[in-house]
C-alpha cells in the first residue's frame, strides 16, 4: 500500500512538473537603431556599418543558431537603411562609404535567422506612438502599412503588424516648434500624396516617421528638423505655377501661365487664380493634366477693368479644392482703360468742356453789357 502510495505521487509530481519543464517562453528580440541616413539619400556617417559587423550591436543580435521560440520586432526603416548601403552609397562629405559588403551580409543573415520565426514590423522609423496618436493618427496608419509593406520586401516574405506593441517606453522628446513645422511639413506632403501617385514622395512621407522616434537625442532632433524642411521644399517644388510680371495693354488678354511637373508620372490639378483687388477680372482653370517631367503653358483670361497695377495669387489644388504645393504670385501692370471707364471718362470730359464754353460766352456776355 505504501509503494502504491509513492507511486501514485510520482505520477503526480510528474504530470505537473513536466509541461512547466518542457514549456519554453518564447525570446523577444528587438532591433531598431537611430537613423545615419538624410532625408536625400546621403548617409551622414559611416557608423552604421560598424554595428552591422558580427561583433557589433545589430550584428551580435543576428549572428546567432537559429531558435523556434524567437519573435522578432524590426523597425522597417533600419532595415531600408542597411538594403542602401548594399550598394554603393555616399556620405554628406562627398566620400564613398565602405560597408556595403557588411551590409549585404548582415541582411542576408537576418533574412535566414527569421526564417523559422514571427517577425513584426513596428511603424516606419519606430515613432513615439503616442505622441503619432496625438499629432496625426491617420498618418500613424500610414507608418504601419508602410512599414509592413518594406519590411515584407525587404525580407522577401509576409511579416505581421502588432499597434499595441511598444518596444520601449522611452518617449519623443520634441519640442514646441519642432511638431508645427512636423505637422506643417506632414500636410504639405500629404496635399501632394492627393494628386501625385510617386514612390519616392510615398517614401519621403513615411520618413518624416523617424522625427517622432524616442532615440534622437537632441542635437539629432535639431539636425532631423532642418533636413525635413529643406527635404519637404524641394518635394512640393516638383509640381510648380511659374511666377510672372506682365505689362497689359488690351482690355481682354489671354496671359500665358507656366505650369510645372517633375514627377515621373502625369499630374491634373486645377489652377485657382485669385486677384488681390477689383482691378482685373480671370476665371479658374479646370483639370489641367500635365504630362511626366514637363512644363506646360496654359493660357490665363484676364479682363482689365481699371487701370493700376494688380497681384494674382496661382494655387494648384485638387478637385475638391484643397490647396496642392506653394502659390505662385503673377504680378500684373494694367496700362489699359476698359472701354466702359473710357466712355465714362470722355462723356465727363465734353460735359466739363461745354460748360466751360457756355461760362465763358456769359462772361463775354456780361462784359459787354
């Protein structure tokens, strides 16, 4: 009975000790990294390279067996980073980097290492999520479908998505002035987004992500912000209204207006064109398409009214209206008198002569008598 006993417990013991012996908590691993790379493509240093080396930071996290229990938790844009530098890039300096070779080697290793494994991609250029939340959700979900679709192409399979996920509770230092001009600079982009279909403004839209990321400190928040302005400008510059000074000399004129397009694709917008007075008279433009990389003139009616100079403000917008890049200023000289105010003017004119002649013949009148 007692050997009963000890057997029966045994079993016991064995049952409940063995699943938690045999149950494996999966490993987590995280690899995210502070952008090297500028909003022009340039690498602003070569540091980058030396953590992808075996025995630096990103590369002692991939240089390791493989394990089923492994999740992986990749910020896409790292990883975009590293698939430049597989071919030769350049550094701000003007020199050619060095660690193309590293570069290939390590994606090709990260791309076997998870091959066995769940690999999540965090938002494009691993943002604070709140602060993203805060300032623009809609775009939050732009980062994270980016993110996905670079991350899957980049590690030639189908990756998952977890927004709930925060690898780090470290939070985005960025000051005041630094989320308006990100704010600013996000909508001017997204204003193109509307009418341009470009992957390289859909890539540049995706990096304004890393401005939000808990790992700048601060003089890489300061250098960021700079970069993206001059980035953003000469963005929204590749779709343009000419500006122009005119000299008018007819009441109806049509003035030519120069529209350009440096996106690889056809564009149509619309051209609102607003006069700063009462002076000039001109209607809307509709649906203009302009064609991949070209400059197209359109012609703009004017009707002159008075005479002076006038301001036309040109903004291309959308079909709903809403603005799309800079306005163009048209600066208007109007030496011309619409026939209405000369008919005016020269009817005055003879009535203040004939009552000058009838004053007159009553003087000679008087002074006769």
């Amino acid at each position: 009975m007692k050997k009963l006993f000890t057997f029966l417990i045994t079993i016991l013991f064995i049952g409940i000790t063995v699943p938690s012996a045999t149950a494996v908590e999966n490993e987590i691993v995280v690899i995210t990294e502070t952008t090297h790379r500028n909003f022009d493509g340039l690498f602003r240093d070569d540091l980058l390279a030396q953590s992808l080396a075996p025995t630096g930071r990103l590369g002692e996290l991939i240089y390791v067996p493989i394990k089923t229990n492994r999740i992986w938790v990749i910020d896409p844009a790292l990883v975009d980073e590293v698939t430049a530098m597989t071919n030769k890039y350049s550094l701000v300096n003007k020199t050619p980097g060095v660690g193309s070779d590293i570069a290939l080697s390590w994606i090709t290793q990260l791309r076997y290492v998870t091959s066995r494994n769940q690999v999540i991609a965090l938002a494009y250029g691993n943002p604070d999520i709140k602060l993203a939340k805060r300032l623009a959700p809609s775009e939050l979900k732009m980062y994270f479908s980016y993110g996905n679709e670079s991350l899957s192409k980049n590690l030639i399979r189908l990756v998952s998505t977890r927004p709930s996920f925060t690898p780090t509770k470290t939070v985005s230092r960025l000051n005041n002035s630094q989320r308006i001009s990100y704010t600013k600079n996000r909508q001017r982009l997204t204003e193109l987004s509307r009418v341009v279909e470009d992957a390289e403004l859909k890539a540049l839209r995706a990096k304004l992500a890393i401005l939000l990321s808990p790992s700048l400190n601060r003089e890489n928040r300061n250098y960021f912000s700079l970069q993206a302005i001059k980035a953003v400008k000469n963005e929204v510059g590749k779709l343009s209204v000419n500006e122009g000074k005119y000299r008018l000399t007819s009441a109806q004129v049509k003035v030519p207006v120069t529209v350009t397009n440096k996106y690889p694709v056809p564009v149509t917008v619309d051209l609102w064109l607003t006069p700063d007075n009462f002076k000039v008279y001109t209607p809307n433009i509709r649906e203009i398409t302009i064609a991949a990389n070209s400059k197209l003139q359109l012609s703009m009616d004017v009707s002159v009214v008075a005479p002076g100079n006038t301001t036309i403000e040109a903004q291309l917008t959308d079909s709903k209206g809403n603005d799309v890049g800079e306005s163009a200023m048209l600066s208007l000289n109007l030496t011309v008198i619409d026939s209405r105010v000369a008919w005016f003017t020269t009817g005055a004119a003879i009535i203040l002569f004939l009552a000058a002649v009838a004053q007159s013949v009553r003087r000679i009148r008087r002074s006769k008598k």
